[in-house]
C-alpha cells in the first residue's frame, strides 16, 4: 500500500484518473458478472422444476407409494368414510416407500418415511437418513398435498432416521427408533388375501388389503406415547398428482 501511494504521488492527475476509470469499470463488470451467475442459477432452478414437471407428466408433484400401517381401530377400521373412529379418535404408524415421485425440482424416488400421528392433531415425520436435505424438505411438503388431511396436522418433529422395512409372504415388520409396528395380513375366505377395490379412503388407497396388528407403539422423546394390539392395520398402493 505505501508503495503504491508513493508511486501514485509522481502520477498526473489524468493517469491517476485513468486508474480510477479502471476501476470503476471493473467493479461494474464484476457486478453485472455476479448478476449473470445468479441469472443462470435461477435458470438452472426452473429448469430442475420444469424438467421434473415433464417426468411427472407436467405435474408440480406426484407419488406413486407403497403403504403400510396400523391404527388403533377395531378390524375393519371404519374411518375413510365409512364411520367415526372405534375410540373416537385415530392414532396411527405409517410407513411410506416411494416408488416414483417428486416435489417440484427435487426427485423422491426411492425414499422411504414412517409417519406417525394422532388425527387432527399432530404428526411427526421420521424421513430416512439417506435422504438428502433437499428430499427431506421436500418430501414434508409432498405428503401433506397428497394426503389433506395431514396439512391440518400440526407438526411436531422431523428428523432423519434409519427405517427398517422386513417383509414375509404374510408378514410386515418396520420400525424407526420411536415407532415400530409389526401387522399380519388377514386371510380371506379362500386363504388369500382380503383386498378392498375403491375404498374411500383419504388418501384414495388402491387395492387396501386388509391386516391385523400383531403390536405395534410409539413411544417419544415428548409426552406422545402409546402401544396397541389386535388392532386394524392394511396395505395398499397409492398413485396421486397435482392438478396443474
């Protein structure tokens, strides 16, 4: 800096001006180059979401899930439509696993969660902990727009967790550290399975077949904590999109 100041002193005005003209117009150029960057990554941004529209056949966000779960009704559970819940309200373990789906630019393919809540009330989410921040920030948005009544929930707590998933031919165990369940499905008057086509369920369930819970609990950090068996528990399928 002194030397730069010394050598400034033996310059003309008009070259000390040249230097400022320099400067000036570099900061100007740095300035529109940092406004260039941020206009390409905004691009970049839309373009994720518009890309993911296309996947999605132009959606903002779709799912097409695998879903397990137990509640803490009688079998058949008689929500869904069908009458008000057995104790007069709905406690319940769900786990979901993604097939296809995302929220707007963020891809959740592949992502499995356990959700767990009391109806009306709360919910908590327990998102793997392979997912990225991205997908699990998303995947909290997705749910609630694909399952309504959720977005009437309020959320207690979301966290990333190992989710275990074991299956049989009759059996489903899966668990995060707070919840865990284990249901055996229902036999039908053949033997097979008890599925139900068009159930009017609210997160328009296809092909719901019915279980049994052998037990299943949830049991929190917070005051929420419950342990349940012989109750209603189910599978089924569930294909839903936005309709933009």
């Amino acid at each position: 800096m002194r030397k730069f100041l010394e050598e400034a002193k033996g310059q003309s005005a008009a070259e000390r001006g040249g230097l400022v003209w320099e400067e000036t117009a570099m900061n100007r150029l740095l300035g529109v180059s940092v406004l260039v960057l941020i206009g390409l990554s905004i691009g970049c941004e839309e373009a994720k979401v518009e890309k993911a529209k296309v996947r999605g056949g132009g959606k903002e966000w779709a799912i097409k899930a695998d879903m397990a779960g137990a509640c803490n009704c009688a079998v058949p559970c008689p929500c869904g439509g069908l009458g008000p819940p057995t104790l007069g309200y709905c406690e319940t373990n769900q786990l979901v696993e993604i097939k296809k789906g995302h929220y707007k630019g963020v891809s959740l393919d592949g992502l499995s969660l356990v959700m767990t809540w009391r109806g009306g009330n709360w919910v908590k989410y327990y998102v793997s902990d392979k997912a990225t921040d991205k997908q699990f920030d998303a995947v909290q948005k997705l749910m609630p727009a694909a399952v309504g009544f959720i977005s009437k929930m309020k959320v207690l707590s979301a966290e990333k967790v190992p989710v275990s998933v074991e299956r049989t031919a009759t059996r489903i165990k899966f668990s995060v550290p707070e919840s865990k369940v284990e249901i055996e499905r229902v036999k039908g008057r053949d033997g097979g399975p008890m599925i139900t086509q068009n159930h009017p369920h609210p997160w328009k369930a296809i092909d719901l077949i019915q279980y049994k819970a052998i037990a299943w609990s949830h049991d929190g950090k917070d005051d929420k904590k419950f342990s349940y068996s012989g109750t209603n528990a189910s599978t089924s399928k569930v294909d839903v999109a936005s309709k933009d």
